[in-house]
C-alpha cells in the first residue's frame, strides 16, 4: 500500500481511506469487519467516520459506525497502527427538521462531539478531525478557537473541513494564520471523474469545484480526501445512474474517454478512476465506501494501474 503524508507536519496515512459511513446500519457488523481486516491487510491505515453516520437509516442512532469500529479496534489491539478520522457538526437536532436544523460547530457543542466520539472509538486521539458542514450560525472564530484548544490538549491531530466552499476555506485558514492557530489542512469534499453540471444541487454535499481545485493547487500542503469517488457504483453498473447532477453534455464526453482508456488498460472502470484521482495534480486521497471486501479487492487494484501521460491528458481534457 502506497502512502501520502496528510498535510504540512500531518502523519503518513494510506493512499486509499476506507470509508465506514455504512458499518453498523446497512453493512453488517461481520461484514464490516471482514472489510476492515482485509483492509489492513493489505497495509491500509487511513479509516473515516463521523458521528452522525448513519442516522438516516430507519432504527439508527447516527452513532453505530463509530460504535463498531471502537469494538474493532479494541478487539485487534491496533489502534496505534491507525490513522483515524470522524467528524462532527452534521447531526441532526431530535425532533427538528434537516438539515435546516444540525448540531453545528459552537465551541461546546464542538468539544462535547469529539469527547462523544472519542468514548465510541475506544481512544484518547482522533489523528484527523472535519467540521462536517460549515456552520453559518457560528463564527468561525469560535470553532477555529475550540480546535486550537483541543489540538493544545492532544485529542485532535489534524484539522479538516468537509462541504466547505473555497472562499470558507480560504477565510478560516487566513483566520487561523493570523491568530497561530492550526488551520485546515485536509479538505474532504464529493469528488470523481464525472465532473457534475455547474447548476447541480447537492443539497448539504458539496462537490470539488473548480474554484476549490485551483485553490487546493495554489496552497501545498493541504490534501483532498474524495469521498464518492465512484458515484455508488454508477460507473461500473447499468442499472445505476450517477443522477440527474451529471447529465450534462461534458459529463457524456468524459465517459466515452473513460470507455476508451479503461479498454486500453484491461483495467476495470472502478480501477481507472480512481488511478485518475490518485494521479490528480492535486494531492488526493480517495475515500472507498464498499459493502464487501470484492468491492474493497477491486478498489485495491488501482494501486498497481499506471495510466500514461497520454491517458491522463486525455481523460483530464475530455469535456
């Protein structure tokens, strides 16, 4: 397994990151775990959660993926071997609508989330901590002044955003230079090769823009982490449409080049997107979310693809 340093001063994690968005509600605890195993057995170390994952899901707290990955953890003895991710800020509040009305980012409602995820996962860090969602109810000195205190602590490492635009990204890293605050230094957002129509509507998601790619390029040491990298399975599978985000004449263009070079490369289409992330000019860590270690196996696969510099200049130009 490949790695990539997370950031300026941040750990060395695995080139891939197992998503565990669905472990515990729509993946089962021992096929959850057997995707974790296979996944550390084949050397990879970055793992992301969030405390809300996955409320949505009839019966389910929002707390099972933090839950089962602290039982995991305790029963293999390997969290020093880990570089571990959650999030908070996302939450629904009981009985209100969402996501008119989510937990946000305030000081203490910050601090009392990460204790809360910490207890789940069974340790006394998080390496890699994301505001979830920006939160415009909330300064965004006060969150930046409740991370500095609990990066002081030693219960967070590393500060990420995630469904941030770039100027709120721009705005909190300027912020936190001024005061000598650590900033965000891992940014993860919805992100793949099919490029969504300019108008598209994600509602609380927000997707890699341009403006957030150039960004991303013009401040080194700040890494991507893509999350839906492969569209719920949309590429590789007929009956299933990225939705109506991608219809658009550029996304059609970008899929006939996708067609060719994954026939060139004998490589499967899941594989050749993401050896194009891997590959982005942009230091990018693509999220996997799979349901069962074929999916995982597959995905791991795309570490030993190389696509050439004329592969990469075509799928990059087309659209």
């Amino acid at each position: 397994m490949k790695h990539r340093a997370l950031g300026v001063g941040g750990p060395e994690a695995s080139a891939l990151c197992l998503g565990a968005m669905t472990f515990g509600t729509t993946v089962d605890e021992g096929t959850a775990t057997a995707i974790l195993d296979r996944f550390t057995e084949a050397g990879g170390t970055f793992v992301d959660t969030s405390n809300n994952y996955a409320f949505w899901v009839p019966g389910a707290t929002g707390f099972e993926s933090e839950e089962l990955l602290g039982r995991w953890i305790r029963s293999r003895g390997n969290r020093e071997s880990l570089v571990l991710a959650s999030k908070s800020g996302a939450r629904p509040v009981p009985g209100l609508p969402f996501p008119e009305h989510i937990e946000g980012l305030a000081g203490p409602v910050l601090r009392a989330a990460v204790e809360g995820s910490l207890r789940r996962l069974g340790t006394d860090r998080l390496d890699v901590h994301y505001a979830h969602v920006a939160d415009p109810n909330t300064p965004v000195e006060e969150t930046l002044g409740a991370y500095a205190g609990l990066v002081g602590d030693g219960k967070v490492g590393l500060l990420g955003c995630s469904n941030h635009t770039a100027a709120q990204l721009f705005e909190a890293n300027a912020l936190a230079a001024r005061r000598g605050w650590p900033g965000y230094r891992c940014v993860q957002q919805r992100h793949s090769y099919l490029m969504p129509r300019p108008d598209a509507d994600f509602g609380v998601q927000a997707h890699a823009d341009v403006a957030l790619l150039d960004h991303l390029a013009d401040h080194p040491g700040t890494v991507l982490l893509a999350y839906s990298p492969l569209l719920g399975g949309a590429y590789g599978r007929p009956d299933r449409s990225p939705g109506e985000q991608y219809d658009w004449p550029g996304a059609k263009a970008r899929l006939a080049v996708l067609a060719e070079v994954t026939a060139e490369t004998g490589a499967t289409v899941n594989q050749v997107v993401l050896a194009w992330l891997l590959a982005h000019p942009v230091p990018t860590v693509p999220v996997l979310g799979v349901s069962s270690v074929a999916q995982l196996d597959e995905a791991l696969g795309a570490l030993e693809l190389r696509l050439d510099e004329d592969q990469l200049r075509r799928l990059s130009e087309a659209g």
